[in-house]
C-alpha cells in the first residue's frame, strides 16, 4: 500500500513539474470553457489542469513584434502589447479592419494551444485610442483635470473603450493616476492634477472604460464596447525627486497614503481590473520590489482582486545598469506580488528562469497560483473565453460625430483664462468674429500633431497633421470668424508682415512645447521652445494679443506676461481645435480651472499648493471666467441624452413624483406585502418593498432615536421610532446595579412595542460601550483608547471590539457608539482620551477594532454584522473633531482640504474598507461651518467619494446645537442637517415635534422625498444586515460571557502593554524599575492608587464616570501591587500622606509608589487650559518625592504638566486611564512583563506650546511621539 501511495505522489508531481509537451492529458476537464458555471469554479478547474509551463506563460506579456502564432500556441503567454507605433501596416496607416484581422491571427494562435486559452492584447489608449491612424484624440488628462467634470471623464472613458475595442483590442492601459507634484516631471500631462482630491474624481473615467457595475477591488468589464482598464503607475510616481522620471519618491508613510495613494483607493472602488507597477522607488526602494505596498496593501488591506502588471521593462529596470541581474530582479519582482511581467526579454529565457526559480523554491508555487488565478479571473470577466474574436461590427463608431463633440466639449471645459486684458475693466476676450483684419501666429496654430502631443500615433508623439484627423487652431478660428474677416497666418511673423502691426485687430499667438514622452519630457528650465518664444515677444509688442499655449504643464511666462494682453492654457488639447475658437470668440464661456500651480520660476519648484514657501505667479485652482456672448449654436447646448431615454426618464420622474404623492396622502394600506420579512429575499428587494409600504409618518420615526428615559412601548408603536438610546446612565429602573437580565427584560418590552406597530420594523438599541461595555454593572473595562494607541497593536484591539461586543450583545442591544476614531492635536481638549493618537496611521490601525466589534467579513462600504454575539459599530465623530481651536470641544477646526485628508480623514477611509455600520457627525465645525450642516464632506464625500451604504447618525442633540443659543432655530436647523446627509437624528426635542416639523419640511419640499427615502433605505439596512427582522428579541444565553476570565486576562494584557515608562532612576545607570518584590516596607500613596472609579475614568458608569469603588468590578493598584509583592514586605497605604508619617520616611521605607492623576471627567466638562495635575495629587508627589526613592503612576486622559516635578521623581509611567484591570500595572512595574509602550501623543513642556505635535516646526517636547523606555521581565530564581 505504501508503495502505492509513493507512485501516486510521483504521478502527481511528474504531472506538475513535467514539461507541458510531456504533461499534456488527453482528457481536458473542460468545465471551465462553461460560462453559466460560477467564475470561481471556472478558474479553479482550469487552473488544476495546466502545467507549469503553461502557467507561467500565462504570466508574461511579450511584445507583438516578432510573435508567431506557433510562439502563442507553445509558450501560451498572457498577453501582448503593441507599443506606441507598432500598428499592423509599416506606414502607420492601418485600418481599424486590419486591427482585426491583425489580433484575430494572433488569438488564433493562443486558441490552437493545448488548453486553448486566450491572450489578452493591450496597447495605451492614453487620450483617446491614440495609435489608430485618424481615431478621435482627446485632451490629455492635466487638461481634464482642468474640468473638474467626472461626467465628461467617464464618457470621455466610454469614447475610449468603444474605439479602442472596435480594433479588437480588449486591454487599455489607463487611466494614469499619478498626481504629478513636480510639473518638471516628463510625465506631468499624463496626470490630472497635483491635487490628490481632483484625482480621485477622475478616476470616473474607469466607469466608462470598464462599465459602471463593478464592485469593489473586483475586476469588471461591462460588455464587448468596453476594455480592461489599467490604474498607473503603482504608487508615488508623480512625486520623483525634482520631477525626475523613475527616480525616487521620498515621502513618509502618511504622505504617500495621503497624497498618491487615494486615487488607487477609488479606482479600486470602481473596480478597476488592472494595476500597472511604478519604475520609481518609494524611498530607495523600487516600486517593482516592494512587497508591503504590492502585496500587503494593495492586495491585503485594499483586497484588489485583479491582477498587478510590471511598466514595460520594468523587471529590467531594477538594476543600474539594466538587466545586469535579471533572474534576481525577476525573484524578487514576482515575490512581491508583479503578477505579470511585461516584455521579459524572451519568451524562452522567461521561461527557463522562472522554471527554475519555482522549482528550486525561490518562488513558491502558491505565488504562481495565485498570479494566474487573478489573470484567469480578468480574461474570464471580459468574456475572452466566449467571444475570443474580435468583428468588424463596432468600426463605425470610430471617429463618429458623438465623439468628435465630445472632444471638442472637453477642448472648451479644459481652458484656462490666466490673464483678460491689461486693464481690469477692458477685457479682450471674448474677440469679435468681425473686424478687419487678424493675425494667427505660432508653431502650433496648424499642426495637429503638436496640438495632441506625446503618446498620439508614435510613442514621443508626432510634429506634423499627416496621420490625425482633426481641426488645428488656425481651422477652428477660420470657421468661427465672420467671412468679412481677413486672417492672416504666419508661424513666425518676419519684421515685414509686422511692420504693418496698425492693421490688425488683434493676434493669437499659438505657441507651446513640442511633444514628448515619459523621460524624454524631464525638463529643468521650462522655457518656451523657440521660436515660439520668439513669436510672442515679437507680435505681442506690436499687436493686442492672445497667447494661447499648447503644453503638458505649466512654463515659465511671468516675464513676458506683462507685454501680453490675454493668456490662455490650453494644455494639449487633442485633435478637436474647434473647441479652443468656441471659447475664444464667446460661444462658450471660459470655465477651466488650474489643476496646478503655476510658478513664477522655475527654482521655486516643487511647488504646490499649501506649500509654506507657496507664491505662485497664477494659484492652484486660479481661473478667470468670461461668459457666452449668445451666439451658441442650439445643438452645442442640448442634452446629450437621447430623445428616447429622455422619455422614459420622464415618465420614471413622474411616476417617482406620484408615488411620493401618494405616500403623504394615503396613511394606512389595508394590505401589506410581507417580502420583506422574508430573509431568504434580496436585501435591496427587501428594502424596497418595505420603504414601498411606509406612510411618510413611519419614515419619518425610523429617523428618530429617543433615549431611554422619555420612550415607552405606546409611542415605539405609535411613531415607529427607529432607535432608542441609553446615554451615560441611562439603565433599567435608573439603577446602576441593574443586572443584565434586567437590561434584556427591559430592551425586550421596548422591541415588543415596535413589533406591534403596522409593519413590525423592530427598533434598534443603542449604547456607548467606548471601553468595554461601561454602563453595565460590573463589566470588564478596558484602558481608553489613549492607552490602547500607545500599545500599537490591531489585533489587541481587535480582541477588545469582540469582548465589548458580547458583553454588550449580552444585555440585549446591539448597536454601540464606537470606535472614536478622532485624531486629538491638542491634549486640552476634554475628549483627547478618547483617541488613539495624535497620528492618524495609529489611529487607522486601531479601527480593527471595528473587526472586533462588527466580525470580519464585512466589506468596503457596506454594513457588516457578523452574528448574535456582534454589534453594530459606529465611527466617530465625522469629521475633524480633534483638531479644533485650543483644544476646545464642539469647537472650530481651522484646516486645509489636504491637511484634513491626511490627518483626520484616514481613519474613515478604512472604517469604511472595513465595513463600518453607521458613521456618526461631529459636533465641532469646519472652517466656520457645522459638520451637522456641511453636505460636502456628509453627503458629496463620505456617502459618495467614500461610498458609505451605512446610515450617518447625529450626536446628541447635535441638531440643536448647530445655532447659538442651542435650538434657537431648530426647524432650519433641522432641515439644514438632514440635506446635508444625516439619516439619524439623535434626541430630537420630542417625537411629536420632530415628526411635525419634518412633515412640514416634506410637504413643502424643503427636505426631498427622495432624501427621506434615502435615510430609510439606510437604516432599513442596516437593521436588515444585523438580523434584527429575523431575531428580534434577545435572551439570557450570553449572558456568562459577562466579565469572564478571558476578557479580563485580556483587560490586564491591555493594561500591560499600555504603560509608558518615562524615566527610570535619576542616575541612568541606575534604573529603579523593575521594583523588588520583596523589601522591608514600602509605602503606596496617592488618589488614584485604591480607587476603581479614577483608575477607569470618564465614560464608566455614568457619562462623566464615578470616583469610587461600589459599582465597578476589577482590581485597584493598591490591591494589585499588594498582590504583587513578598508577603513580608510591609505595605503602608495612605492616600496623601502627613508630615508624621513622612518625618522618618527615607529610613524608614524602602520606596514609595505614588499614583495620582486626573478627576474623572467626559466632553466639555474635561476641556482643561492648564492641565496641571490635581490637587491633592500634585502635593502628594511633591511631599513623597522629597522624602523617599519613588516610583510616580500617573492615571490621565492626556500628558499633563510634569516637567517642574521630574527632578524630584525617581521613576515616572504613564498608565493613562488603565480600567479596571490594575493588576496589569504590577505586573510591570514588578518586573513579571517589561515595559514596551511607545507614546502615542507628545508629551509637552509648557501648555503655552500647544498644540504641538510631531512633525510641526516648533516641536520642542518633554518627551517625543513614540518615546518610551524599556525594561526586561525579571526571571524568577529557580
């Protein structure tokens, strides 16, 4: 038997690593050719088939040159690619037919192989299907960029896939989404802007490239007009050191997540199906080889399914000089997570250096695996495997006149006006059409080729009109003008024609850089080229003119600027000049905005904006705006909309119109559709067809939560109220002894109530468990969140969501008001503990706890509750809360877009990836204006940049509070907050108020229907996905889990790891910690030492926490250090100690602990200007310390005024607010665990420096972010 077994292994192994002539079945599972079967299936069967040799074909993308349908069907490669200018004829004149017939050979090919799998053919279809001999040519994207317009990119994409797919070709290598911070850069007009924001807008284009129905990080192609798309280059290519191409970027971590990486997070979002690898390095490291960003963020925290591609050559270019270790290169490319390569050097070498690196075990075979499935996966989806060949039946859309107008359309909306007129009050544009006589002047009024620039027809572009179909400048000016109107055309006027300079009305100067590509591009004096600049200086003295520049960025013009009249950017605007006379002479308005800076010279650069040295000649987002004169033609202006489109959608908005008619009039249907309690249905069915049933009325409750005390089971029934809250003590009977089978009695008599009402929609309860579940009697409470940063550890935190969880799902509700995911920048504000951190990747990391809380599955955007023992989670406060003016709560946030993005918005990014459930608004402002009332960042960013599905919940009375005096207004105030995106609104005055002032506001169409129905669509959600229609009422079944030994082993690891030991021993040589356990005597002081309440702080209990030990369950440090230590070492305890008592001290007693600390305090009540340490506490160390050798605990929210004292400390640890786990702190500071925590807040000298914080320029700390002492664990004597 067991030589039976051996045989069989060997089979399995020949069939794997034999060569694939010699491993070739005759039997072919061919399931995978089924397209009805499910895409998993298809590429696990195919996958289980191929040989080694076959896979790893699968992994190259050669070049069509010199390719062979005999090369396809033995090597069976992945892909091929023509590069810029390799057409199918010589003369660059081929056919959209001879496409065809040129990629159907080929696939021809690759379908003959064993397996029959097909290739995938690429090429860069960069603006426009850019190497077609007359396709239409769009803008390059820093003119899109200019737009503003993610509608006009998306068809622009639509434009794209369409062309580009009529040849045949499935594969785009677009969008690029670098943001280009150096306008140097060779590449800067591949990239929208240096604004991290318009980037991200753009990648709409991928919704028309690939179709609008993708999901998140999976590939999609939404049918045969549309392509692969392909997001470049991976990651940080547009911040290469002085914009020099593939050179290095240097940027810490929250600079490149902040500024190169969003527009991959979207366009991954969007479903984008290919990632194309950087040349550039991410500080000395090559993007190529750079496995965290590749594979761990990329493919772990971003979860993108597609598959990863190397830039051409890219695997070469990993060493200087090229190739000299290519084997190595391509090792440690793949390994880092480059599924495919593009253009190894041959397919045979490729071949046999892969071979060998995976048989010799330098790339595992689960990498090549998982290389393939997602290449598999990509060509399934774009359909490669039923439809393999291309047909002619798209070549006419080619070049059509929707496009044409398209293009032109993006001409006009990319303009830039950066100068009209000498005078402020003489504009010159708009320019007549009639008068006597102009001058058209410049290298680039006529040429096509130079008005397209790089990456049209050949890679570094074209200088001439010969193979683009289109209108240059001069054409567009000539067809706009009056026929009375002379032109006169002179690409560099000669002193003749300007001599008579007295007869022209005016001159466009059409001058620009000639084109370029990728490296070939670095230029480091952004001159005019001549004779462009040559042209200018010598019309623009003679004559009243226009300069219109054609190039890929900005160019230094500040010299010149005063001698010209007017001065357009118009970028390189692609084949459809009319566009640029549309907006010239009126018929359209100039509405462009700069997506760059404009420098004045060029030793400013980098500049971009927000910038401390920032002075530009023409700002970021500068553009002057001139209106249409009148004389557009009507079908410039009409809907793009088809008349018969335009019908349906009329017919549908007034049949939306009637249905909301009906829902204010009609109040209680007889009959009810019950689907919607139905869970094996749909969830977006289920959700309609309850919102269907909804009286205005019912919707209007769902959008209520009433707290605890004001509620009873009549009015849930009568109002449909959507949530009840339990606020800081808030408990069954007002007693805070109140058992857990009280609080599930309690929940379920309200629920009881809700389920009686019409439709039975159950309520949902809700509860800040901030530290473990705080309100409950004798729960298990963790350190608060500023003890738990310091500890830099996801999975503890992690573990800490799913204890608070169960605890909390335990007493009955599900719903919890955590994490606060704020960034405090000042620790006087009386929130500050409860943030992770002043550094915002800290406190991303630690939304893991949100996995914790919700469970693991959950997806980006969409609410996730993963069984009876989750909660749904809630983030907070959206968004800037801990940034405000001195720290003050509720205050103003004064900061930049991109400030608030890098600092206090990456938290939301990954609550969101990670399936947070509800998001709840600040009560603070930002720059003036409410978060409750700012529809930008509710609605326009988090719900649709960010994709949000959850349902956004207001603070507490946080409508009320958007005027001064709190409600003066509440009815504006009221309509205000749900416009801007509120679902949720926390305490409203009272029901009946709330529902009249809403109905009102319905009726009277000041708040939508359709804004109604969204935040119940939401909510329902929400409730749906938590089980609450299936498992409405909860029992007892949990309740063991309560304060177990589990999760308080788990408090005492937390409390443990989140200690900081600031100073240990006056002589470094000396340290005083680990303390002896055992001594004579020692003498234990202070406060906070024996008191549950101060050692768990605000939020336990009661909303602004308790000081004492009667309703808290845990272990004091007191009890905890008596525990602890030799049972013949005396302990002394004596909470502020007197003279007598300290008359003999440093005699008498070894060492003293002293543990002091703040009052226990939340939300305003704890903003605090001076942040000394309270009295007698301050006395207490001060007294002690003077006496005998001691050991300061400090139990706070925040860092506090210590530096004064620490002369006279021996040693000194930062315990924050512990909970109720103080055994946790013995533990340490007796030498059983060693001291590891790291600050994670800047601890200050003088409040008069705050708000400092890492980074800042007057950064002068006490002790610095990330400080933090180390000791060793003592071992025990055997």
């Amino acid at each position: 038997m067991e030589s039976l077994k051996r045989a069989v292994v060997c089979l399995i192994l020949l069939l794997i690593w034999g060569d694939g002539s010699k491993a070739q079945s005759h039997r072919i599972d061919s399931r995978y050719k089924n397209p009805k079967l499910p895409m998993a299936l298809r590429v696990r069967s195919l996958l289980a088939q191929m040989t080694l040799k076959e896979k790893i074909g699968q992994m190259s993308q050669l070049n069509h040159v010199n390719i062979t349908a005999d090369i396809l069907r033995e090597y069976s490669p992945g892909s091929l690619i023509s590069g810029a200018g390799e057409t199918p004829r010589p003369d660059n004149r081929a056919t959209p037919q001879d496409w065809i017939n040129f990629v159907n050979d080929y696939q021809k090919g690759s379908m003959s192989s064993r397996l029959g799998i097909p290739m995938l053919y690429s090429i860069d279809s960069v603006h426009g299907h850019n190497s077609l001999y007359r396709a239409t040519i769009f803008p390059h994207n820093v003119g899109l960029g200019a737009t503003r317009d993610r509608d006009l990119v998306k068809r622009i994409g639509a434009a794209t896939a369409l062309e580009t797919r009529a040849t045949g070709i499935p594969f785009a290598f677009a969008p690029c989404i670098a943001v280009c911070r150096d306008p140097r850069w060779g590449r800067c007009y591949e990239s929208f802007s240096e604004d991290p924001l318009v980037v991200e807008e753009m990648t709409d284009i991928i919704l028309g490239l690939q179709g609008d129905n993708g999901a998140k990080g999976v590939p999609y192609v939404g049918g045969k007009d549309k392509v692969v798309a392909c997001a470049k280059h991976y990651v940080g290519d547009g911040g290469t050191t002085d914009g020099r191409d593939e050179n290095n970027t240097i940027a810490n971590w929250h600079g490149l997540l902040s500024m190169h990486m969003p527009g991959y997070y979207h366009a991954i979002i969007k479903g984008v199906s290919t990632i194309m690898v950087s040349y550039s390095s991410w500080n000395g490291q090559k993007m190529h080889a750079n496995r965290t960003l590749v594979t761990d963020f990329l493919k772990g925290v971003l979860n993108f399914r597609g598959f990863v591609i190397s830039d051409w050559q890219g695997v070469d270019r990993m060493t200087d000089p090229w190739g000299t270790n290519y084997s190595a290169s391509l090792a440690t490319a793949i390994n880092a997570g480059v599924d495919m390569v593009m253009v190894p050097p041959n397919a045979t070498e490729f071949l046999r250096l892969m071979t060998s690196h995976v048989e010799n075990n330098l790339i595992p075979m689960s990498r090549i695996d998982d290389a393939v499935s997602r290449i598999l996966r990509v060509k399934f989806i774009a359909g490669l495997f039923d439809q393999p060949l291309a047909d002619n039946s798209l070549v006419g859309q080619i070049r059509k006149q929707e496009h044409m107008d398209l293009a032109r359309e993006a001409v006009r909306k990319s303009l830039v006006l950066l100068k009209n007129g000498k005078e402020a009050g003489k504009p010159m544009i708009p320019l007549p059409k009639k008068t006597s006589k102009i001058l058209v002047a410049g290298t680039h009024a006529n040429n096509l080729g130079l008005q397209c620039g790089g990456w049209t027809v050949f890679w570094q572009g074209i200088r001439n009109s010969s193979l683009i179909a289109g209108t240059t400048i001069l054409n567009g000016i000539t067809l706009t003008l009056d026929p009375s109107t002379q032109v006169v055309y002179s690409e560099n006027p000669d002193s003749d024609t300007l001599a008579e300079a007295d007869e022209y009305s005016y001159a466009i100067v059409v001058v620009g850089e000639l084109p370029y590509a990728e490296q070939f591009g670095d230029n480091f004096n952004l001159t005019i080229p001549e004779p462009g600049l040559s042209t200018i200086n010598n019309v623009c003295d003679k004559i009243k003119c226009v300069v219109v520049l054609i190039s890929g960025r900005p160019l230094v013009i500040e010299p010149y600027l005063p001698k010209i009249d007017a001065l357009v950017a118009a970028w390189l605007p692609g084949a459809e000049g009319q566009g640029v006379a549309d907006v010239l002479y009126g018929d359209y308005g100039f509405t462009g905005k700069l997506p760059r800076t404009w420098f004045k010279r060029v030793d400013q650069l980098p500049m971009n904006f927000g910038d401390a040295h920032y002075d530009p000649l023409f700002p970021y987002g500068f553009g002057l705006t001139t209106k249409p004169t009148g004389g557009a033609i009507s079908s410039h202006t009409r809907s793009q909309v088809p008349m018969g489109i335009q019908i349906i959608l009329s017919f549908l908005v007034l049949l939306a119109s009637w249905t909301g008619a009906m829902a204010l009039t009609h109040d209680e249907p007889n009959i009810i559709n019950t689907l919607y309690k139905d869970p094996k249905q749909p969830m977006a069915l289920r959700i309609k067809t309850l919102l269907d049933q909804m009286t205005l009325k019912e919707k209007i409750g769902q959008m209520a939560q009433i707290p605890q005390p004001n509620i009873t089971a009549e009015i849930l029934k009568e109002y449909s109220i959507g949530s009840v809250l339990s606020a800081g003590g808030n408990t069954p009977r007002q007693d805070p002894r109140a058992t857990p089978e009280e609080w599930v009695d309690m929940i379920n008599a309200f629920q009881n109530g809700s389920l009686s009402s019409r439709l039975g929609i159950p309520l949902l309860y809700a509860i800040d468990s901030v530290h473990g579940h705080n309100s409950l009697y004798r729960a298990t409470i963790f350190p608060h969140n500023v003890g738990l940063g310091v500890t830099r550890d996801p999975e503890l935190v992690r573990k800490i969501g799913a204890a608070t969880a169960v605890e909390t799902r335990a007493t009955g509700i599900p719903y919890a008001f955590s994490p606060c995911i704020a960034v405090c920048r000042d620790p006087r504000w009386g929130r500050c503990y409860e943030s992770y951190s002043e550094d915002p990747q800290i406190v991303t990391d630690m939304t893991d706890i949100i996995l914790g809380l919700q469970g693991d599955n959950g997806r980006k955007g969409v609410p996730y509750v993963g069984g009876k023992d989750k909660v749904v989670a809630c983030a907070k406060h959206f968004v800037g809360d801990g940034g405000t003016v001195n720290g003050i709560n509720e205050n103003n946030t004064i900061i930049d877009w991109h400030r608030l993005m890098s600092i206090h918005m990456p938290g939301y990014y990954q609550a969101v990836i990670k399936g947070v459930s509800t998001i709840m608004v600040s009560f603070s402002s930002l720059n003036g204006q409410k978060m409750h009332g700012n529809k930008h960042l509710v609605t326009d960013f988090l719900k649709g940049t960010l994709r949000f599905r959850g349902f956004v919940i207001s603070d507490w009375q946080g409508i009320d509070k958007m005027t001064d005096p709190s409600g003066s207004n509440y009815s504006t105030s009221l309509a205000t907050a749900i416009n801007a995106g509120v679902d949720m609104v926390m305490v409203p005055p009272n029901h009946t108020e709330f529902l009249r002032i809403m109905s009102s506001h319905v009726e009277n169409n000041i708040i939508p229907i359709t804004r109604i129905n969204d935040a119940v669509s939401r909510i329902l959600r929400v409730k749906f996905t938590l089980g609450l229609f299936e498992n409405p009422l909860a029992d007892y079944s949990l309740i063991g889990q309560i304060n177990n030994q589990a999760h308080k082993d788990l408090a005492r690891e937390a409390v443990r790891k989140s200690l900081v030991l600031l100073k240990n021993g006056k002589d470094a040589k000396k340290p005083l910690l680990p303390l002896p356990k055992k001594t004579s005597k020692i003498l234990v002081a202070g406060t906070h030492a024996n008191n549950l309440g101060l050692q768990c702080g605000g939020w336990t209990v009661n909303w602004q926490g308790v000081e004492n030990n009667t309703l808290i369950s845990g272990t004091t440090i007191l009890n905890a250090i008596t525990a602890t230590v030799d049972p013949s070492t005396e302990i002394v305890y004596s909470e502020n100690p007197d003279s007598e008592l300290l008359s003999n001290a440093a005699k008498e007693f070894s060492y003293a602990v002293v543990v002091v600390g703040e009052h226990t305090y939340a939300e305003t009540f704890g903003d605090n200007l001076n942040l000394s340490i309270p009295e007698p506490g301050l006395s207490t160390m001060k007294n002690v310390c003077n006496k005998i050798k001691c050991v300061v605990v400090l139990v706070s929210g925040r860092p506090l005024v210590v530096e004064p004292y620490l002369s006279k400390i021996d040693g000194l640890v930062a315990a924050w607010l512990p909970g109720t786990e103080g055994q946790g702190i013995a533990d340490v500071l007796f030498g059983d665990y060693g001291f590891t925590g790291k600050l994670a807040t800047t601890w200050f000298k003088r409040v008069d420096q705050l708000p400092m914080n890492f980074g800042d320029k007057h950064y002068d700390p006490l002790f610095p972010f990330g400080f933090g002492l180390t000791t060793h664990p003592v071992v025990a004597d055997m």
